[in-house]
C-alpha cells in the first residue's frame, strides 16, 4: 500500500507485539517516511531489530518520558498493549502527549472485545458490554479516546475482531499446538462464529485510518473476507498441519474441559502472581535445577494447551462483526482469505520450528 | 593478592552487573582500584552504589593513560575501537566477545597486540567449560574416530536484560552473538569449516534465525540458531567409532556412546563452578596474572582467528531464507 507523499514521522507503541510488529515490517521500507518503533522492553526487540529501523525506548505509563519519546512525532499508530493499566492508562498518556505534540493522526487499537457476549450482526452502533478483563479495559482505552476527540485530536478507533498470523501467540501458536496435541477438536460447543482477521488485513486497514481523512474520530470493526465457525477453523488449520484427523470432542470430555478451564484460571493467576514477586528467585531455581526445570516446563506446557475458560465462553458465542461502515467511509477490503493466510503462517511456524 | 592492578570496566550493562563485579567483589578486589566507566550516568551511580565503588567516568577516553587493564563490554561493534585505543596507550585489555565484528579488524588488532607487547583476553566462556575441554581432548584422542558429522541447535527467545539494546540496532545479530561461541568451539575441537552456506532472516538489520552448513574434511556440520523459539539446544558429533552429545547448557557432563559394543555412559566431570557466572573467577584471575605476572591470556587473539574468519565470511556470503509470509 503507498502512503500519502508527505513527509511523515510514524511512531508505534507496542512495535515489538504481534500485531505493532507487523506494523514496523510492513513500513521498514517506507522510503517515503520516517518510522519509529517504540520499544518498551529490548529483550523483545528480536523481530523488528531483522530491520533497520529507529528504535526508540518507550514506557507508556511514564507521561514525562513519553512526551520526550515522541517528541518531532507526526503520526502515531498505538499497540502497546499487556495489563489493565498499560491499555487504560498507557492510552491516556499517549493521548495527552499526542494533544500536546499536535499529531496529524492518532490509531488507537482497541478490539471487538468491547462487544461482550452478544449474538448476531454486530455493527458500530452496538452498544459495548464486555465482559471480560481485556474488553473492558479496551472499553476504558476507547473513552480516553472519545474524551480527547473532542479536544480535537485527529483519533481512529479500530477493532479487530480475532487477528492471526506469524508471531500470534494466542490464535495461531497455541491453537495449533492445541491441535497437534489433540487438545482441542470438533464440538457442538465450538459452533460459535470465529472472525478471523489475517494480520495484513489489520494492517492494510491500520494504513487506510492514517492517510484517509474520512477516517478522523470514526470507530470501525475490522474483520476478515469469510466468518466461519470454530469448528472449520480447527478443521482447516488441521488440514493444513497434520495428516491426522482431527478429534471428536464428546459432550463428556466437554464437560471436562469445563472443569478443567475452571480450575486452570485460579492456577494461571496464582502462577502470574509468584512470577511477578519472585521473578529473580523463581527464575534462579529453573536456572540452577533441571528437575524444577522440567517441573515447571510441564506445568506452563500444561497451561498453555488447554483451554480456559473465557475461549470456551468465545467459542460459542454467535456474534459477526459488520464491516460495511470500514468498506465504505475507507474503501477497506480483506484480501486475505483463511486457506491463504493459514498455510503462510503455518509456513512460518515451520520455519521458527515451532511445529 | 598484594598487588591491585587498576582495572577499568567499560560498559556497565548486565554482564557487569552479573558476571564481573560479582567476581570481584568475592575476590575481595581494592574497590579503589576499579573505574566504571558508562555513558549513562544513572547507570554508573547504580552499579557504584550497589558494588560500593567510588570511581566513574562517562568518557573512557579521559582514562585511557590511567589504567593497567580493561574490561570492555560495550556494544559489540564498539569492542574493536575501543580496544585498539587502549592498547596503544599500553593497557591489558579483556575484551567480551566478539572481539572484532570482520576479520579485517581482525588482521588490525592482531598486528598491534604483536607490536605492542600488551595482551588480550576475550571472553569465550565456552571454551572454559571442563565439557569443552574433555570433547577436545576425546575428539583429539580418537575415542571417536574420524569425525563424520556436527550438529549444534541453539534456540530460546531472547531473555538477556539487555539495558540498552545495542543487540538490534545493527546488522549483525544472532550468529556473532551466540554463533561466537558456538563457531569458535567447531573450530578449537573440529577444525576450521570449509564449503560453507549461511542464510539467515535479517532485512538489513540483525538476523534472529541463522542456519550454517559447513564441511570440515569428511564431517558435514549444521549450526542452527533461533531467537524466537525454543530448539532442542543439544549438540552432537558423530566419528566413525561412536559419538558425543550433551545439553549445550550443560558445562559439567555430556554423552558418550561407543559403536562397537553399542554403550553410551554419561561423563560427569569435577567442577568447582556451579554455575555460568562462577567462570567469571577464572577470567578475572588470569586477566589479573597478565598484568602482574606477563601470563599468557587463556583464550589469546590467535586462537579465535579460525571463527572469526569464518563468521566473516557468512556474512560477506549471506543469503536470505524463503519466506513467503512476507
């Protein structure tokens, strides 16, 4: 996609994330532009450093530093995401350092998250009603947003719906780990709708809000070509990743995957919480001790592949984000359908040995 | 110890902070006898207060005439100039790895540590590792035979504390940073690769997978590394009577199997190190007996001329993988 000619200088948040990361590749030849990405944490920095970009530390939840960080910033694309804080607070403190810089565009990710579990044809006149954490801070993230559009900073809100990809942990690594594990299968429970987003649309989408001025303070759902259920997507993605078949889920070992989503959320808390009061000593211990080592492996394995609770919830639910107003006010189309940007993430995922 | 060579550490990321300053501090080292040097400030003040050391400077260059030695852990591509500039002003240096980023450089500093007298130790930590040593010596005793194949996997996501990032903003990445290691260790038990093919995944930037096939004589070798997923991190290389593997990790013991009655016992070696950062000691002391007593370095100059020829040649040859996502 070509921008607009005019001399720019884009920053992003969240640059070394899924989706901020794809946002430096897809602008690392962007001759036309400076871009900046911004780091939080440079041990992540692996995928974007493969591209000589500017890098720029960056911590959202430190106004004074912020403002420093962007100072000369034209544009800013904004996916620094993680904690409750970071999506409320870190978008507010963009925001105001956004105000005061005076940016041309500001692109708030937030998510259709913020929908909550409603059934149907949903299009931007829905009212919000999340119900999980992360909805709900993207709800809180997008009122900051609302607030600072009628100061008359030039905001887009856009909500993509379920975004895949190379280097998605949660709908592409684990779900495929999921299924070579025979964790997950078809069900009756997972007839749910799945609107998969490939992550170039997202980004095609991104770059039509920072050009486009028909895009200022709209809010649009971002969605992929075809929405079809869990279930074709487990059986594509099984296809194209195994010549097994895929398993049958019975009503009895979805009642256990219940049960176990149930249990296993206490425990990943529990485990999040120990992480971040004892990192240096809990990190030391798997160092220095090969049983613990592997003990602690197994469990995190463990976590990972099942199932919890808030996907079971997902995995029914039969809402379709409505892209008409994207279509229309950005001309926006998904180019990328699920057959097509599966086998390029499975081909990813076979070159990072991850499968 | 009776005499306290000054020693200035140039470069306070977290290798100072982990793996020098610790050893120091249990050598009972004169703290008035170290000099941080750094050019964040803050930073200075954080490891002075945490080490109880008193003397820093932003500019290594105001101490260049006013030390014995020096420990250079700046950014890679600062270690060539910055230990040219020491050496000429009559200073032992410890260089971290990689020494030279080309072998050019190479060709440079090994001229002037000649001319000078001054010597350099670098930080292969590897190639301390009582493992490393006992391979070496199997593989040079023939318990294996004639050496057929090598294969090395390093993968894991990029956890080093990193406080400035100077690992991503250049254009070489994974193969000189851990590739230093692993390359030189082919070279000091194998030899030095010939027919080499390197392709790796760098834009322009650093490279975070990097694949390198090699031969050396009738041993066809792999050396893979990856920063975005976990890899078996094992190793192994196979001779005509049997073979060694091991953990890449592990610096204490390794497999060895015999073909002929089909055995493989586990060596487990004395050490007195227990972990990773226990090997800091062994440098400091030999870096210290330079200075004082004219010792040889434990991994000279000279020794690692194998690896970083080679390592420059992948990246004078580098090609990218096929990546259809892009």
């Amino acid at each position: 996609m070509v921008l607009k000619m005019e001399k720019r200088v884009i920053f992003v948040t969240g640059a070394t994330g899924f989706i901020g990361g794809r946002v430096i590749e897809k602008l690392s030849n962007d001759n036309k532009n400076t871009v900046i990405a911004g780091v939080h944490n440079w041990s992540n920095a692996a995928r974007i450093g493969r591209f000589p970009i500017i890098m720029r530390h960056c911590d959202v939840l430190n106004l004074p530093s912020l403002k420093k960080t962007l100072n000369g910033v034209t544009h800013i694309i904004h996916c620094a995401a993680g904690s409750d804080e970071i999506i409320i607070k870190g978008t507010s403190n963009i925001l105001n350092a956004a105000m005061g810089l005076k940016v041309k565009r500001l692109i708030n990710l937030s998510s259709a998250a913020v929908y909550g579990k409603i059934s149907g044809l949903i299009d931007e006149s829905v009212v919000p009603n999340p119900i999980d954490q992360y909805g709900k801070a993207k709800l809180c993230g997008e009122k900051e947003c609302f607030k600072y559009m009628l100061q008359r900073v030039p905001i887009v809100i856009l909500r993509p719906s379920i975004v895949y990809g190379p280097f998605s942990q949660k709908w592409t690594i684990g779900i495929g780990r999921q299924i070579l594990r025979k964790k997950i299968g078809l069900s009756s429970g997972f007839e749910g709708k799945c609107n998969l987003l490939y992550v170039d649309d997202l980004i095609d989408a991104i770059f039509l809000s920072l050009h486009k001025e028909e895009a200022v303070s709209e809010t649009f759902n971002v969605n992929g070509p075809e929405i079809v259920s869990w279930n074709d997507y487990f059986r594509i993605f099984n296809r194209l990743l195994s010549s097994e078949a895929l398993i049958s889920i019975k009503h009895t070992e979805y009642l256990r995957l219940m049960v176990a989503a149930n249990f296993l959320g206490p425990v990943k808390i529990a485990a999040k919480l120990a992480l971040a009061k004892q990192e240096s000593l809990i990190r030391f211990i798997y160092r220095r001790f090969q049983l613990m080592r592997k003990i602690m492996d197994g469990v995190e394995n463990e976590i990972k592949l099942n199932i919890n609770s808030s996907d079971l919830r997902l995995f029914q639910l039969r809402a379709i984000y409505e892209t008409k107003k994207i279509n229309r006010v950005l001309k926006f189309k998904p180019r990328t359908s699920i057959e097509t940007g599966l086998k390029k993430t499975i081909a990813w995922m076979k070159h990072v040995e991850i499968i | 110890m009776s005499y306290y060579p000054t020693i200035a550490i140039v470069g306070c990321g977290a290798i100072v902070e982990t793996f020098y300053l610790p050893s120091f501090h249990k050598l009972g080292y004169a703290k008035n006898k170290i000099i941080l040097v750094d050019t964040n400030n803050d930073r200075l003040h954080k490891l002075g207060d945490k080490f109880e050391l008193k003397k820093m400077t932003i500019d290594y260059r105001k101490i260049l005439n006013k030390v014995d030695g020096v420990i250079i852990t700046t950014p890679s591509y600062l270690h060539f100039e910055q230990t040219i500039q020491f050496l000429k002003n009559g200073v032992y240096v410890l260089s971290e790895k990689p020494l030279v980023t080309s072998f050019s450089q190479y060709k440079k500093i090994l001229n002037l540590e000649e001319k000078s007298g001054y010597k350099i130790l670098i930080n292969h930590t590897k190639r301390l590792f009582p493992v490393s040593i006992e391979i070496k010596n199997k593989i040079n005793s023939g318990v294996i035979g004639k050496p057929l194949g090598f294969d090395y996997s390093e993968g894991g996501q990029f956890t080093w504390p990193t406080a400035s990032g100077f690992y991503f903003q250049w254009d070489k990445g994974v193969l000189i940073d851990r590739g230093s290691h692993a390359v030189d260790l082919v070279c000091w038990w194998l030899g030095k690769p010939k027919s080499i093919s390197y392709i790796d995944d760098s834009f322009g930037g650093s490279e975070a997978v990097a694949l390198l096939n090699f031969k050396i004589n009738s041993c066809k070798g792999r050396i893979k590394f990856n920063l975005f997923n976990k890899l078996s991190n094992k190793y192994y290389i196979k001779g005509a009577k049997g073979e060694i593997s091991g953990d890449i990790y592990d610096f204490t013991s390794f497999l060895l199997t015999n073909y002929s009655d089909k055995s493989t016992v586990k060596i487990t070696l004395p050490t007195k190190q227990k972990t990773y950062f226990d090997f800091a000691d062994i440098l400091i002391r030999n870096f210290i007996d330079m200075i004082s007593n004219h010792a040889d370095p434990l991994i000279s100059v000279s020794d690692i001329k194998d690896s970083v020829e080679t390592i420059d040649y992948c990246y004078r040859h580098r090609q990218r993988f096929n990546m259809p996502w892009f």
